[in-house]
DNA sequence: CAGTTAAACAAACATTTGTTTGGTTAATAT
DNA sequence: ATATTAACCAAACAAATGTTTGTTTAACTG
C-alpha cells in the first residue's frame, strides 16, 4: 500500500485547507444563481463534492460562508478596477474613470459568480451581518468616490450625481446583459461618453 | 360547480374578499423588507392577524402570493407614471420623461412596498414564475422604451442606451436613497440634466 | 327560525432547514 | 510502528417550512 509513490498525491495540493477555495466557489455559485436564503448547505456540499456537515468543518456556519464570499469577491473587483486604473492614461480622468467602469462592469458580467454575489442585494435578516457586507462594499466604492472627484466638471456639485448614476447604471446592467451583447468595455464607454458630452442635438462627439 | 367569476375588486360585498387587501399588503411588506424566499407564510399571516393556514382560503400558494403582489405593484406604478406623462407637456419630450422618471423614483422610494417588490431581484427557483414576472415588469418599461425614442437625440442610435442609464439609476437608487435626503423629483431632474447636456466643462445650455 | 357560506382556527402533515456529534480514513510527523 | 491530525462521513437533532385537513364561528339569506 505504502509502496506508491507520492507522484498520484499532487503536490501542489497542500494538505491543509486545500478545499477551502472549492466550497467557496460552490458557495458563490449558488448564491448568485438562488440568492442566499434560498440555497441551502446541502446545495453547496453537494456541488463541493462532500456532505452538508462537512462544511463545517472549514466553516462555522452558513452566515461565515456568506461573509467569505463577500470578501473574496470585493477582492477580486477590486483588484481589477485597481489594475484597470493603474493601466489607464494618468492625464485623462475621464479615460481613467471609464477604465474603471469597464473593469467594473467585467468583473460583474463575464467575470465569476463573486463580484454578482457583492453585487446583489444583501440579506436583511441580521443587521449585524448587513451591516458587515455594506462596509465592505462602500470600501470598495470608495475608489469612484476618489475617480470622479478628479473630472474636470461643469459643475463640481455633480460629482456626486455622476457616481450614482455610472455605479447604478452598472450594478442594474446584470439584469438586461447578454453575452451575446455589446461587451461590457463598450457598455462603459456608452456609459461614459453620454454624461460626459450629453445628448442635446448639436454636441460634438 | 359553479364557477364564480365574482370581481375581487369590488367593494359592493364587503363581507366577500374584504381581507384580501390586507393579506397583500403584509406579504408585500414582508417581501420588501426580507425577500421572498426569506419570508414565512407565518410571518405573512402574522401582520395580517390570522394563522398562516388561513392565508390558504385567499390565496392558493406562497408562490400565488407573490405574483399578486408583482402585479399590484406593476400596476401602481404605471398609473402613476401614466398619469405624471399626461400632466407633462406634451411639447418637451425632455420634460415627459423627467416627469415619468420622477413617477418611477417617487412609486419606488416614497411609496408603498409593493414597487420596490417589482423591482427587486426576482427569484430563480421556479423559471416559469420568473419569465412571469420578468414579463410583467418588462411590460410596464415599455413606457420608457416610448419616452426615450421620443427624444431629439444627437445621436438616435442612444435611445436604447439612454433608457438603460436612467432606468438603471433609478432602480439602484433604493440602496443608497434616504427620506431625508434629496427628493425623488430633484433627483429625477439631476439624472435627466446630466444625459441630456453632459458634464463636459462649457457646456451649460 | 333554519340553511348557507365566507372566513378563520387548531392541529397536524411531511419535508427541509442549519447545525452538532461521534466515528472513520489516510496522510504526516515522531 | 505509533501518535497525531486534517478531512470527511454518517446519522441524528430540533426547529422551521409550506401546505392540508377537519372543525368552528359568525354573518348573511330565505
């Protein structure tokens, strides 16, 4: 028995906590498909490949599990929308901030089922808990806050304004997107070029 | 078997379907506030006064319950909508649908439950109760397909781009919007503003 | 009055839920 | 080999779930 080599046991499977990032992603896959309140531990187990109580064995309860997949997701958005921007044209804000969009936009529309599940309406049940996923987010939106501040604007009270409109805008789009549809960087520079220039006849392009 | 088609509206028989009201208005409570699958027909049944088996003479299901309410709430808001674009000069195609989009965030954010139950993310448990529901609230946007189309657009490939910003925008309003903050209407007039003239420097009409 | 019926109750139903517990396996370390 | 421990299973748990059933109450009608 003991005869076998380790060669079969992948060594790039470290002994511990090497499961921990499949039930996460089963995790995030049911969330974003049922929501949270509708899926059940049985749901992710299964799709993880092991029982119910097993999970938690790396997770203490269903709530944890949520709160992971809310991190791992604000991570990963945000490191996109981070890269996105450091990439961009440092002179142009607006270039800067629709590259931002466009990140923003990919990670929630072809990217996984994480940055949709940060995205989505949050579970109102504890308050506690809500009130753990919205810091986590706000954290994240934080990064527009700074991106629209930098545009030369009209009138520097709509700062405000732009941001809610271009994040609403966004988030709603996982309603109407299809693959098979405009890609979410040309989403962002419609999105973009229409409050930057407006739509009243005669505006340049 | 006789097949009463007695009209549920009606208030000639008080005594008949007079709880109906009442039961709705409690689950579109409970679904703002919880989410569907998150709500209990006990919880329902319980801010109606009753026991939950006692919802089962007025409605045949939790599932019955809930399109109940999609379609009251569908109808609320395209009355008022309807009715502010009828108020609205019928020679500013800006003006109309400022006016229908401040119906919109007014129904969403100052009403009563059931609009932001429309518009919340929809269950994806059963498809044939989504496609359901999507087509009701489908429905009632193209209101705004027509609003848009009508616009003096620079460019009129924008229309359906336009329609997805302020319809986007204002349905992502919920999660930042505060009573006592900026008014439904303002906030209608601060997104039409800002698409229709741009925020590019020097372009103040 | 009796007869009918809308409306609700009380209680149970069978599942499903999140979670706990104790035991089992196999890899690792000593 | 022995001990340890990460990882999982198998089974159960109490509570909660949507729904059904038989019965009761009270209002209307003839």
């Amino acid at each position: 028995m003991d005869g076998q080599t380790a060669l079969d046991t992948d060594a790039a499977r470290p002994r511990v906590n090497n499961r921990r990032a499949g039930i996460l992603n089963a995790a995030a896959y049911r969330f974003r498909r049922q929501g949270y309140a509708a899926t059940t531990m049985r749901d992710i187990a299964s799709d993880a490949g092991m029982l119910a109580g097993s999970l938690y064995y790396h997770f203490k309860s269903k709530t944890a599990l949520l709160i992971a997949v809310h991190e791992e997701g604000v991570r990963r958005i945000a490191d996109a929308v981070d890269s996105a921007v450091i990439a961009a044209d440092p002179a142009d804000p607006w270039k800067r901030l629709e590259a931002a969009l466009a990140a923003h936009l990919n990670s929630l529309l072809d990217g996984g089922d994480y940055a949709q599940v940060v995205i989505r309406d949050l579970p109102a049940d504890e308050p506690e808990l809500r009130a753990t996923l919205i810091k986590l987010r706000d954290d994240y939106e934080d990064r527009f806050r700074a991106l629209v501040d930098a545009l030369p604007l009209s009138n520097k009270q709509d700062a405000g304004w732009l941001r809610l409109i271009l994040l609403g805008a966004a988030n709603w789009s996982k309603t109407w997107y299809r693959p098979d549809g405009t890609p979410p960087a040309e989403i962002a520079a419609h999105f973009i070029r229409i409050v930057k220039n407006g739509e009243t006849p005669g505006s340049t392009t």
